[in-house]
C-alpha cells in the first residue's frame, strides 16, 4: 500500500497524464437484474496487439446477490500529490466498489495479479449507516485526503442523501463529510475544483424514486433533482443553489474542467419535462458566485407509438436521455451519450459556452435497434451509456445498461449487455473500432468502466 515513491500512474498535471502509456486493461462493473446470482467485476483485453483483445479475460464476483453494482472506483490517484494533503505514496490499487442497492461496499485488489482482482475488505450496510448516517452508495472519487463517496439516501433510504469520506489506506469509513447542508436534499455526483476549493453536488432522487424503475408520477411532477449545489470544500458549507426549473429533470453527471485554473465544468439533465430533449450546462464563475447555461439541446425524434414502450407511447417519441457525459483530459472533447436514440456524440467545448458538434455515431437505440460490424445480432437492445475515455483521449469506451429496472422500462423488446470502442480523430471525429464488442454473458448486464492506471473521470489535478 506504500510506496518509497510515488505510483507511476500518478501525474501533477493533466498535460502529463495525456502522455501516459495506454491503457491494456479494463475494469468492468457487471450485475444481474435478477438478483438471482452474484454481480462482478469483469477485466477486458484492450491490448490491440493480444490474441485476447476484446474479450473477458479475468472476473470476480462478489460474495452476496442483489448488490446491484453501477459506480466504482479507484483509492486514490494523482490528486494525492496536491500541495495541500499531499499522500504520495498511496498506490493506486485498489478498486472500492458500492453495491447500490445493497449499500455494501467491496475493496477489490488488483495486485498482484491485475487480470484477476481479488476482494480483500467487505464493509456491510449497517457499519456504513452507523457511521455515516448514509445508505446507497453511488459515486467513488479519490480526493487529496481521503475517498469521497456520494450517498443517495439516509440510513433510513430517504432524504437526504449527501457525501461520506472513507480513509484511503483502512478503507473504514470515518463520517459524513457535511458540516452545513443547507437546502441541499437529495444527491447523485459529486466532484470539485480543487483550484478554487468548491465542490460541486447534483441529485438524482431517494431510493424509493428510482430502485423499482421511474416513477412516471415524481418526473412528471417535477420531484426528481433539477439542481445544482455549490460547496466551500475546506469549510464542508454549502454556499450556493442553482435551480434548473420545474421542466428539467434528472441533473445527473458533472465533469469539471481537468485543468485546475479553470473555474467551469459540465453537467447533463437528463429530460425536459416541455418536449422530452436532453440538456448540457456549463457552470462557471461570475464575479463571486457560480451561474449555469444550457449549451447544448439534444431533441426528442419522432417515432411511431407500435415501436415505443408504454410509459412513451403517447408522446409519439423517442427522447435521446442523455445520462452519460466524459471530458477529455484536454478539456476539448465532451462526449455525450444519447441511451435512448442510440447516438454517442463529440462536442469540441474549447469554448465551453460555444460547443461544437464534431462526431457521432449510432448503436443501439429504443426505435433505431442500430447494429454494429461485428455484432452477430441485427438489433442491438439498449444505447451508449456509461463512457469513459483514454488518457490521451484516442480511444473511447462505453457500455449500454443505465440501471435494471429503468432498462425494462424503455427497452421494451427486451435487453442483451454489450461493451464497444470508438476511436477519437485528435481533430474531431468518431468511428467505431470494428474489432471491439462484445457481447456480455447472458443474465448480467455491463456499466460503469474504469480503466487501468487511470481515466478521464478518474483523477484530478492540482497544477495546469
């Protein structure tokens, strides 16, 4: 766990970290809807030069059912060499992985062997409510002290959610990160700029929204998250609110800038309650406080009501539902998935009040069903969802299942999991990489990636 120097796939800077080796190996979260036998964490080949490329090589699966696993991450990373808390001789090593429906959270080693990851620590529901006051575990980020983990929901499964801090090196979970909440009620991400000492919050729902799937009665009256908060992070004291409005719902994925002089990051909501289109926003400062503007609307695209599921036969559309967004590490790129079209789309953002569309593709999708060269099946259940992109921002990576029992909601014809890559034209441009699916095993479903040494939504910096 300690090293007499610091671990390699640390970098000051995101400049360095774009030239960082590329990545052989993927860590893959997998679950079963069912909750019918252990989810796991699959390893991917991503070595273009392995007779194994692109296929499962290594899994492990956790010791319970019904965890269902959705967000993990790393036990620290490059902000472990920030001036103000500085821990370089933490290793990146161990994977933290939180059942979101269990509230259990598993430390998986991937030492010594990586293609094989090994659980060494399970801290159970109860030791987390008991300490932390917080059930629900979703979102895993390594911070300069410590690992930060959002939580949506009290020990009680309601209101409100927030941010427990577990130590890096015991892996126990010392408290609740909030000193004043204020208005703050529910939660989903959280991240920061570490340059300007904020942290930023958005919100998702309580548990009893969400874990049976969508409750058409609390998004159409506009009871799901529409906001975002803004935090001093030393002090732990909410300092502002920023409200979307009633007809934006599910403000879901934020992705501050990688710079640390930059005082401007994105978010996505997910629907807009007037015409079913997505949203992106761009926070940034001005003067002292944080505003927001919507950049970019995805629209809805008209389909015909036989090729719909129920809850949007009668809107006579399929909404793009956007509920994944990753930022290259140059701060150039933003890529936006589009699960219910099926589109992954490029935005150059070097004017992040500006974007620009660069790069799309299609796979997948509720009505378009899009396929790709190597799938063995013409109709493909399910869109880009979880994305993460390479260090150097050349290759990108998504899988196609938001949550088990949203997917049965709006794929209606049924749901097989998949995993793909896309390569990235440094100017702008996507194609698929025509050698990369793959089809996951029967009865689990594929989300969140994280990539070895490090990724675009893995780490912060502390220098430009």
């Amino acid at each position: 766990m300690t090293r007499w120097q610091p671990d390699p796939s640390f970098y000051p800077s995101p400049r360095l970290a774009e030239k960082a080796p590329p990545e052989t190996l993927a860590y893959v979260a997998m679950f079963d809807p069912d909750r019918q036998q252990p989810d796991g964490i699959a390893v991917v080949d991503l070595d273009p030069a392995s007779p194994s490329y692109a296929q499962i090589v290594g899994s492990v699966a956790m010791p319970n059912t019904g965890d269902e696993l959705h967000h993990f991450g790393w036990n620290a990373c490059s902000s472990c060499l920030c001036p103000n808390m500085p821990h370089p001789h933490v290793e990146r090593r161990y994977l933290v992985v939180p059942g979101l429906r269990s509230s259990r959270i598993h430390i998986l080693d991937t030492k010594p062997d990586p293609r094989h990851p090994t659980i060494v620590k399970v801290i159970e529901p109860e030791v987390i409510a008991e300490r932390t006051g917080y059930s629900r575990p979703h979102t895993v980020h390594c911070g300069p002290e410590g690992i930060y983990v959002t939580a949506l929901g009290n020990q009680e499964g309601k209101a409100p959610g927030g941010i427990f801090v577990m130590d890096h090196e015991t892996f126990e979970p010392l408290g609740r990160w909030e000193v004043e909440r204020g208005p703050q009620q529910l939660a989903y991400d959280g991240w920061w700029h570490l340059g300007y000492d904020t942290l930023v919050t958005s919100e998702w729902g309580t548990p009893d929204t969400f874990e049976n799937g969508l409750v058409p009665e609390v998004l159409l009256g506009s009871k799901y998250g529409r906001r975002l908060h803004f935090w001093d992070l030393l002090k732990r004291r909410h300092l502002q609110e920023i409200d979307f409005g009633e007809e934006h719902q599910l403000v879901f994925e934020l992705r501050p800038a990688h710079d640390p002089t930059k005082a401007y990051g994105f978010v996505n909501c997910v629907i807009s309650l007037k015409d079913l289109s997505s949203s992106i926003w761009t926070w940034y400062r001005e003067g002292e406080r944080w505003a927001v503007k919507k950049v970019i609307t995805i629209p809805a695209e008209p389909a015909s009501p036989d090729d719909l599921p129920e809850m949007l036969k009668g809107f006579g559309a399929v909404p793009p539902l956007v509920t994944d967004i990753d930022l290259s590490m140059d701060d150039r790129f933003l890529y936006v998935s589009c699960w219910g079209t099926g589109d992954l789309q490029q935005y150059d953002v070097s004017d992040p009040l500006n974007p620009r569309l660069t790069g799309k593709v299609r796979i997948g999708g509720i009505v378009s069903r899009a396929s790709h060269p190597k799938a063995r099946n013409g109709h493909l259940t399910g869109g880009p969802q979880m994305v993460e992109i390479s260090r150097d921002g050349r290759r990108v990576y998504f899988t196609n299942s938001l949550y088990g029992a949203i997917d049965q909601q709006f794929y209606h014809r049924g749901f097989e999991g998949w995993m793909v890559k896309l390569d990235a034209d440094p100017n702008g441009g996507l194609a698929f990489d025509e050698d990369f699916f793959i089809e996951w095993p029967k009865g689990l479903r594929p989300h969140q990636v994280r990539l070895e040494g490090g990724d675009c939504s893995s780490d912060s910096y502390c220098y430009p």
